[in-house]
C-alpha cells in the first residue's frame, strides 16, 4: 500500500470515545530511501528500537554561546514579545516558547538547514524534509512549567492532520540538562503503540494547550502501563547535546523548581510525502506557525 492509499484513511482514530484502546503503530521508525548522512548504523538501530537518540556535542561550545545570545535577543524584543507566536507562561508571564522561531531568526534557519541536522533527519524519514513546526523552549529556574506526558503525533495528528507517523524531532539543548532541572522524560519503545485519547477538541485549543495541555493527553492507566513495559530514560547532559526522537514517543517534562535554567531549540522536521490532509479531530487546522503547509524542501 502506498503512502498516498495509507492517508486516504485515518489509521490512527483519536478523541473519539471515552476509553479508546492502544493501537500497534503501522508505520517504521527508520524510513528506507536515504542510505548516507552522518547517522551511524548504530545509531539508527537505536532510534529504530528506543525511538530515539542522542548526539552530544551536536554544537560546540561557541556555537551554543552565539544561539544562547540569539535567545536572549529575542526573548528581550518587545516586538517579539507582542507576537501571537509567542506563548508566555500562565502563572509568571515569562515566556514559555517562541514558535516558527526558524522564520524570525536567520541563524536558526541556517541550523535547520545544516547538514548535521538535515541530512540526519532525511536519514531517518527515508525522504526530502521540511520544517513542520519550530520553537524556542525556555525552562527559567525556578518558575519554569514542565509538560505533562503525551505523543506529539496524537496533536499533529488530531489537530493538523498530519496522516502517518513520518515526522522527527530534534532537542537541541542551550544551558546544561540535569536530572533535576526539568530535563525531558521519555519512554523507550513506547512510539511502537499509539496511545488515543478522550475527549473532544475546543474550539481555538492551541491558545489553552500551548500553556498547559489538558486535551490529546494519555489516562493515567496508559501511562502507568506504558512506564511500566517500557521504563523511564532522562535526556541529560551538557549544552550542545542533541536528542532526537520519534513524533510518537511519550514524554513529559517537569517543573524547575532549581536555580539553573534549562533551554533548548526545537525543530520537527516532516516527509515531504507526509502532507498535511483536514484534521483528524478538530474543525479546523491549527495555525501555520504552528502547523506549516510549506512543504518546500530544505535544501542547504
């Protein structure tokens, strides 16, 4: 069956019953069609496995100098601060996140766009790629929010119908990731079984969910079941280190209650043959700064 059959139907229903049950994932984690790129085998035996991996020293330490600058530049424009695509915290009013960040920063487009990143994006999704979404996440000490856990794909999926699971994401960290300043929780093997989940999708559910997701997240059973088959991993480590993951994996993120800030540079990168249809379980798509409809190639 090819992908355009696949996405004429929807594999992978969410939001549509009060229990729904686990489905086994239909899709592979390593898509075949690009055989070179600076992903080792062992590396992608691994992402094919955990559903994810990790690179350290992705960024060497002048270049996690000059994005941490860019951060702070950005995070300081009252402009920037005034922008719809820019998510603020609910209790404190710090910024949480600065969405389609690759559009407004130069620099950040030309780390999307270089062959560390790129090409080992292609390696994974089999395909040409482009930017499906990118954010900022800040994490301040003290007063920075965690997320709880849940798949990103059951979102993209429900909310911009995005059809199969040929989407990967990239963490790459700015400060240092300690085991106790919120770093990102995640479950190995748990992105083999897509987790739906109840409930329906509110009208304008970005501007509530991008603070604090109360809907497209798993039930307590799911997840007690998942930790249990699969174990908890923490992505740990210093600035500069990267991890990429699967848009199925479940993970999760805790509160910082330190004084170390934990910030990082997000960037999902989708199969050019994985367009975007109508949303699967929402009215409407979601914004393009959050959900792109360009699917032009990146190219370097």
């Amino acid at each position: 069956m090819t992908v355009a059959e696949l996405s004429t139907q929807d594999r992978y229903p969410t939001r549509v019953g009060a229990e729904p049950s686990p489905i086994d994932r239909d899709d592979p984690t390593v898509w075949p069609g690009v055989d070179a790129g600076p992903a080792s085998a062992a590396e992608l035996r691994s992402h094919e496995v955990k559903g994810f991996h990790v690179v350290e020293g992705l960024l060497s330490p002048a270049e996690v100098q000059t994005y941490w600058q860019e951060l702070e530049r950005l995070t300081s424009d009252p402009a920037v601060r005034a922008d719809e695509r820019t998510i603020v915290e609910r209790s404190s009013d710090e910024v949480r996140s600065i969405f389609e960040v690759h559009r407004t920063s130069e620099l950040i487009a030309e780390l999307a766009r270089d062959p560390r990143v790129l090409d080992r994006a292609r390696q994974i999704l089999g395909s040409d790629v482009y930017v499906h979404q990118s954010r900022i996440n800040y994490m301040p000490g003290y007063r920075g929010t965690g997320f709880y856990w849940h798949s990103d794909f059951e979102t993209w999926h429900a909310e911009d119908g995005m059809p199969a699971m040929r989407a990967v994401s990239i963490s790459i960290a700015l400060t240092d990731n300690y085991p106790f300043n919120g770093g990102l929780m995640i479950m190995p093997g748990s992105h083999r079984t897509f987790v739906p989940c109840a409930g329906e999708t509110p009208a304008d559910n970005y501007k509530s969910s991008l603070k604090e997701q109360r809907v497209g997240v798993p039930s307590e059973d799911d997840i007690t079941r998942l930790a249990y088959e699969h174990g908890i991993e923490q992505f740990t480590g210093p600035a500069g280190s990267a991890l990429w993951f699967d848009s199925n994996c479940m993970h999760a993120s805790g509160n910082n209650i330190t004084p170390f800030p934990r910030s990082n540079i997000f960037i999902v990168f989708n199969s050019v043959e994985n367009a975007l249809e109508h949303p699967f379980a929402a009215q409407i798509p979601r914004p393009r700064f959050i959900a792109a409809q360009d699917r032009t190639p990146l190219s370097r």
